[in-house]
C-alpha cells in the first residue's frame, strides 16, 4: 500500500510517499480504509524532531494519528463495529492508504470523512483543557489562538456551555470567530488591554492554544496561575500554569465528538484539503498556524487490491 514516511528529522520535504506492507489489527484494534486524515501540529513537530524528549520516534516512521474511513479489518475482543462501519479514530501511521486504529467512534449521519478526520485530537483536546479549567455557565473564558481545529472546538463546546468566550486570532480571522460565537480580538502587544476592556468583569480562565508566548499575559489576566493551562508552550509552569499534551480516554471524547456533531453543536470545517502525494505541503499549511478551520490529507477509495 501507498504511505507517507520519513528517514530522517527535518522539514516537510523528508515525507515520501512510499510503498509499505499493509498493518493488520491486533486483539482491541481494527483497521481502517482510509478516506481522510487529519493534520495535527503535533505531526510536524515529531517530524521535525522536536519532541524528541516526549515522543521517540524509530526511524522511518510513519506520520499522522487522525483517521475517518471504513472499517475492513476487526481485530479479537471488538464488539462494537463491524467491517463497512464508517468511523474516524485515532491511530498510528494514518497517512496511509490503511490505517490501524486504537479508539474510534462511528460516524453520526451528515458527517463528511472529511471533517471528520479533522475531529479526533482536536475535540479530545478540547474537551481535556476545559475539563482541566472547569468553568460553570456565566464565566469568562480567554482562548488564545481561537481559530485553529482545536480552538474551534473549544469555543464551540464553551458557548454550548453557557460560557462567554473571547478567542485571539489574526485579523482576517476575526469574522471567523465571531460566527463561532466568540468575541474576538487580536494577538500581540497590548493584548492584556484589550481583553481587559472586552472583560470588564475580569477573565475566569484561559486557554493558551497556539504556544505564543501569552502565558504570562493569560495569568495577568486571571490572576489565578491555576487557571491557565496551555497545550503548546511548555514553559508554562515557570508562571505557575498547567501544561497539559497527554490525551486521557480518547474513546469517549470520539463519543462525544459525534454527539456534539449530531446535536448540530460541533462543526470544525476543512479549510484545506490535500492529497496523499501532497502531505508535505499539508504539514506545512498546518505549521503556517493561521488556518481557519482544519486542514486534511483526503484518499479516494476504495483501494483496489492485486
């Protein structure tokens, strides 16, 4: 089968897309055609050797842990879906034309392999730091880098929560934001005086998502280091801060996921779609850090076997 690899660290020009024998699933797994896979920050940073102290990597490695497809293979103890299920998932080596899954949810009706392959980190994310936060309905939470997949679920899953939202983004993402239904502004210098006039009340908690340096400026905000947790900057805790990056149970965020979807709560659109020949041009989209949305690496199939 066709799938993406690296030799070695390096930028987005080290994928190949190379030929590889098929995964099969063991006991607890199942194995997917795969339709759709999402790109993930993570992904580029592992690539790039950069989480080298957090996640070895054997070289070559396979790339991307995101995947929406049909299930072909059930491997022993998996009760829950069958071979033609649709589902999305989280895995290893999902740019690929198969995929093994570790966690998978079915699909609700209405929802693309598309965006769905764009769900599962993100909405785990998202789900994980506002656990982490626990504010009640009427608070005021800050997102910094509000406009990317995991953002948008967190602003989608705090509004439906009752919770007030201002999200930082660039400006021409300002509008994208304010059709999540949060009240947007932008980023860099001054930031702390202008959540402060939007939030005369004051910020209960903050999210710092893109890993740009706000930390300090979130804790200004809150007053409470406790009460911001970053996913990017893991400098965080010299202010006290949480860093949080360790996904907890990943099968019920997927659940959940496809809930949020089907109660028309959760829509995390694709802003860009590219084909498996063209990973490397998807990670580097993704690391560009502006998307509106998420951005995927889609697969035609069914894949025809010799």
């Amino acid at each position: 089968m066709k799938a993406i690899r690296f030799d070695r660290f390096g930028p987005p020009e080290v994928l190949a897309l190379v030929d590889v024998d098929e995964p099969h699933p063991r006991p607890g797994q199942v194995r997917v055609g795969v339709r759709a896979a999402g790109v993930n920050g993570l992904d580029w940073k592992i690539r790039a050797g950069l989480m080298r102290d957090f996640f070895p990597v054997e070289l070559p490695s396979g790339t991307g842990s995101d995947a929406a497809g049909v299930v072909d293979e059930v491997g022993d103890g998996v009760t829950d879906v069958r071979v033609g299920d649709r589902v999305f998932g989280v895995g290893t080596n999902a740019l690929a034309e198969h995929a093994v899954l570790d966690a998978w949810a079915l699909m609700p009706d209405g929802l693309s392999f598309e965006e769905a392959a764009g769900y599962p980190i993100p909405v785990e994310t998202a789900l994980r730091v506002l656990g982490l936060v626990d504010l009640r309905p009427g608070r005021t939470l800050l997102v910094s880098g509000a406009s990317g997949g995991v953002g948008t679920a967190v602003v989608q899953i705090a509004r439906d929560r009752g919770i007030t939202v201002i999200g930082t983004a660039s400006a021409a993402n300002e509008s994208y934001l304010r059709k999540l239904g949060a009240v947007p502004t932008t980023y860099g210098d001054g930031l702390v005086d202008r959540v402060r006039a939007l939030a005369p009340d004051g910020v209960d908690a903050a999210l710092d998502i893109s890993g740009s340096g706000v930390v300090a400026d979130c804790v200004a905000l809150t007053g409470d280091p406790a009460k911001v947790v970053s996913i990017a900057d893991f400098t965080a805790p010299q202010h006290g801060a949480r860093v949080s990056f360790h996904a907890l149970d990943i099968a019920a965020a997927l659940r959940e996921a496809a809930r949020l979807h089907a109660e028309g709560v959760l829509h995390i659109p694709v802003e860009a779609a590219f084909p498996l020949s063209e990973a490397a041009a998807a990670q580097a989209r993704n690391q560009t850090g502006h998307a509106a949305g998420r951005t995927v690496v889609t697969i035609p199939g069914p894949v025809a076997r010799s």
